[in-house]
C-alpha cells in the first residue's frame, strides 16, 4: 500500500543545492520513495499507483518531512561515559577514561544494557544512519549489531581493532584483531539484513602496527568492505604517529591500502595539503566532529578547506569526544565553530592560518550546507547515497517527520527556510515526532 506524505519537504541534492516545496508530497511504497515534488495532482495523474490505495498523511503548517540524519562516526560503548572526562586532551582521555570504559564490554550484560539504550536514543534523536565504533570484544559487537537490526536502524558496524600503544587491559594480538574482525564480518553477513553492514575499524594508527593495518586493508579488499578510523585528531597524535611511521597520518593509512572510496576518517582537524590531496585521490572522505574537536581541545576543522579541496563530507557526534548523541546538536556545534573560524580569520587572529587560503576568502557555513552535511553528505561519505540521504526517488524512505511547535507555537506563520532554521536553532528530540528507515516507523507516532 503506497503512502504519500503531504505538506512542506525539504531536502539537499549537493553542499549548495537545497531543495523545498511548500506544498510537495513524497510518496512511498514497499518502504522506497516512488515520487516527490511539488505538484501532487500531476503526480498522481502520471503514475501507475492507484489511488483509492493510497493512505495520506497530511502534515500540518508547523511540520515538515526532513531526511533522516546520518551520523558517521559515533562509539556506542563510550555512551556509557558521556559528558565525564571533558577537560583533557585526546590521549589521556583514552587511557583515563575511554579504554578503562572500553575494556568492560567483556561483560554481556553491561553490553546489552548500553548498547540498547545508545541505540534508543541516536533513533530518538533522528539517526536513521549511523557508522558505530564498538570496541575491540568480538562478542559484545555482534551485540550492538544485533540491537541495531532489531530497533531497526540502519548502520556500519565496527569491531574495533588495536594491538599496541595500549594498555595492557585492551590490547588484542595481531591474530586476535584478524581472527576477530574476520568472524565478525562472517556472522553480521549470516544476520542477512541488509540495514546492517560491517566496517573494518583500525582504531587509529597509533594503536595499531604496519602489519595489522596491511591485514586490514587485505580483508578490506578480499570482501569490498567500508574502512573507518580517526585521522590527523590532535596535534600530540600526529606527532607520535609521525615518529612511528616515518611518514604523513594519511599516508600512513594508504601503504595498507585502507583509503578508498568506501573508507571515512574522522576529523582531519590538522590534515597537510598534500593529505587531502591523497583522500581525494582514493574517494576517501573526512567526517567533521565538532563537538568533539571542542571538548577535546583538538582544534578547529576548517570545513570549507576540504570542501573546495573536492572530499566529501559528513558530519559526526563522535560519542563521547563529543558530548551529544543528537546529529542536530553536531549541526549547530558545526555552524558555530565555523562562525568562530570565520571572525579569527577575518581578524588575523589564527596563529595557524593557512597561508594558501586567505582569510578574507573564507566562508562560513550556512544552515543549508550544514544541514546537508548531516544528511547527503553524510550518506555519501559513506557511500551509501544510492540509498539513502534525500529523497529521490528509488532511494528508500529514510526519514523525519519534524513539528517545530511542539513546545511553543511560532506567533506568525513561517517560512519553509525558517522552518528548518529554527529547528536548527531551537530543535531537539522532542520536536522529531516520527523516524522513518526505509519506511518503517521505528520512533514516534504520527
Ligand atoms: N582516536 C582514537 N580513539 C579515539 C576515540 O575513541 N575517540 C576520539 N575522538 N579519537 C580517538
Ligand atoms: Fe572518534
């Protein structure tokens, strides 16, 4: 039975094409969208659907129908601490507070018990994709998998691998991190739901030696499976990674082949030119944290940079660097520092400007942009715009049904642009009424 969505749509076809209608419609059918636009009564008149099957719903004036969020780096064990340990920087929150956290997921229980609830509340929050760390316990993963197909969102799964550079609590043998990783990616294949896929995860380069990650970028290769990892977070990391591999964060990554058009890093706060020249070279693209950048005092990711380098990016929560499990909260964090960028640069403040980009070039990020981020981008960045990300037809139905009046009634009628600004704005969870993954409701009511 078809559906058809009517009222105001909004969504994006690249970083500077917005599209809205007013008065469009999306129509769904067998969970893929089967037409959307702005004139309904033509649609219909052209289309092979018939009419007395269709069930409608009809948003009201403070509604709009938004793609689903896609956040493409999140560490679901480490919801179990977010909002602790935001005062020191990335590698002594490792090993004070996200390893010792980590290394718990020995424990079923305790797996089950966060993972469900991380898994709640992303969807709560409008997460319809998500590219999940979960860490290096082969067991617990399959866990957050298993959880994930059955709240029914879609996702990348990782079983993160690490075998020095850490602790002796959490580290795995090369074997282990292989062995693992492959049995992994065997048992998420036999769960056959194609919502669910696995990611080969390298922790970072620093935590893991040359010959795992050429093991990785084999198994990558053998199975034509997604790679995510971090990448050029913090200035410290970069440095160390530097002494180890005698050679650049990207590259270091490239000579076990683990850049590729299915690969997404996260951060690049402090990426070379020559770095985001190789990342686009192998399609590989960078997912901005910033909230995370923040807490960590990592730096500030000049987005703009590598947009008009020509990367794709994708915007994440990075749970828990980043204090929020809301992609929309990684949106307006993206805006602000952006704002926070534009106002240094302008005014000569930056002692790390970049010589070839002249600050009185630069741009910040518009809502539009950013919001893109958040849903085509982030899809792309994970190659999975095919699918998913906007709605055109034969993507499946990915999708928010979003009320801005939820807490307070705007006191004029509103603009479709100013519908999405003040959820921007104003926005959280609440005003997310229904989620939609390839057309089944999984949160709300409508
Ligand atoms: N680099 C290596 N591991 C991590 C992690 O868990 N979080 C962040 N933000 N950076 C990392
Ligand atoms: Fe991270």
């Amino acid at each position: 039975m078809p559906t058809v969505y009517r009222g105001t749509i909004v969504h994006t076809k690249s970083f500077d094409e917005f599209e809205s209608f007013k008065e469009g419609f999306v129509a769904v059918e067998d969970g893929k969208i089967i037409g959307i636009g702005g004139d309904y009564d033509n649609w219909l008149s052209t289309s092979e659907v018939n009419a007395d099957l269709i069930s409608e719903v009809r948003l009201s004036r403070f509604q709009f129908l938004s793609p689903g969020f896609c956040d493409g780096h999140i560490h679901a064990p480490q919801y179990a601490q977010i909002g602790l340990g935001m005062s020191v920087p990335l590698l002594d929150w490792l090993n004070t507070y996200t390893f010792p956290t980590e290394a718990k997921y020995v424990d079923k229980e305790f797996a089950q018990k966060i993972y469900r609830s991380v898994v709640q509340a992303t969807l709560r929050c409008g997460t319809t994709l998500a590219s999940y760390f979960a860490t290096n316990n082969l067991e617990s993963t399959l866990i957050l998998a298993e959880e994930v197909a059955r709240q029914g969102q879609r996702a990348l799964i990782g079983k993160v691998c690490s075998n020095c550079n850490s602790p002796d609590f959490y580290v795995e043998t090369t074997d282990e991190s292989v062995g693992g990783t492959e049995a992994f990616v065997k048992a998420i294949r036999k769960l056959n739901n194609p919502l669910v896929l696995p990611t080969i995860t390298p922790r970072f380069a620093l935590s893991c030696s040359k010959e795992l990650l050429q093991k990785l970028g084999n198994i990558a290769k053998q199975y034509d499976l997604h790679v995510q990892s971090h990448i050029s977070e913090n200035l410290t990391e970069i440095e160390v990674v530097r002494d180890i591999f005698q050679t650049s964060y990207a590259n270091a990554y490239d000579e076990a082949g683990l850049l590729t058009k299915k690969t997404v890093m996260a951060h690049g706060v402090h990426l070379q030119d020559d770095e985001i020249a190789l990342l686009k070279k192998r399609g590989t693209a960078i997912i901005h944290c910033p909230a995370s950048n923040t807490n960590l005092n990592s730096g500030i990711c000049d987005v703009q940079r590598l947009v008009k380098a020509g990367l794709t990016v994708g915007l994440g929560t990075d749970v828990s660097g980043g204090n929020s499990v809301s992609v929309l909260t990684a949106l307006l964090r993206a805006i602000e520092v952006s704002k926070h960028l534009d106002f240094f640069k302008k005014q000569n403040i930056l002692g790390t400007g970049r010589a070839e980009i002249p600050d009185n070039d630069y741009q910040q990020l518009t809502y539009k942009q950013t919001f893109y981020l958040a849903t085509l981008g982030g899809a792309k960045a994970l190659a999975l715009d095919h699918i998913t990300g906007n709605f055109s037809v034969g993507k499946d139905f990915d999708a928010l049904l979003v009320d801005v009046s939820v807490l307070e009634k705007p006191h004029r009628p509103l603009t479709v642009d100013e519908l999405l600004e003040k959820f921007i704005y104003t926005g959280d969870d609440r005003n997310i009424k229904a989620v939609y993954v390839a057309g089944k409701l999984v949160k709300g009511t409508i």
